[in-house]
C-alpha cells in the first residue's frame, strides 16, 4: 500500500465526524489483503486508540470489526489493541461487550 492511501486511512478512522470514522473503519476491514505487517499492526493500534475513545456505537462496532479483521492477518497481537481495555464494557450493548472480549481473550 502506498504511504498517502495508509495516511488517508489513518485520517479517516481519526476523523472528527463518527460516520466517516466508521466509514473509515470499514475501508480497513476491506483491504484487510492489502496491508503489510507493519501496516496492519499500525492500523490495528490506531483503531485501537480511537475505539477507546469512542462514543458512537455504530463508529465503534465498525473500528472493533476492522481490529478482528486485521487481527486474523496474524500480525496483530494483543500489545498491539490493548488500548481496547480502556473502554468501559458496563455502558456499551452486549453484542459490543462481547467483540472486545473476543478480541482482548481470543
């Protein structure tokens, strides 16, 4: 992937306005083939970040989607998502309590 799409990605999943957020989200969870190592660990830590922060569920149930889709490429380990921890799980939905235990446990 050349370094402008990467940093286009990264804007969009940082994106002030949750649609494009989780737009943004649903891009990575698309390419998912096209990252390198170092790519997709980046990415994963990134959405990590901004899923801790989040506060649309619909933006966050995209950046938790995109994380498994990029844990499955094998290069993303749990160092790399465990800003996920810092998300409050008692205030969220069930089904989006359930995606980051997956993630954090599986």
């Amino acid at each position: 992937m050349k370094v402008n799409n990467l940093l286009e990605l990264i804007q969009r999943i940082t994106d002030s306005d949750p649609t494009l957020r989780g737009n943004g989200a649903d891009q990575v969870a698309d390419w998912t083939s096209s990252y390198s190592s170092t790519e997709a660990v980046t990415l994963a830590s990134v959405l990590s970040m901004t899923a801790a922060c989040e506060k649309n569920h619909n933006a966050l149930e995209a950046q938790l989607h995109a994380i498994l889709e990029l844990t499955s490429t094998g290069h993303v380990k749990i160092e790399h998502i465990s800003h996920l921890r810092e998300i409050n799980r008692e205030k969220l939905p069930t089904e989006l309590q359930e995606y980051i235990t997956d993630l954090l446990d599986g």
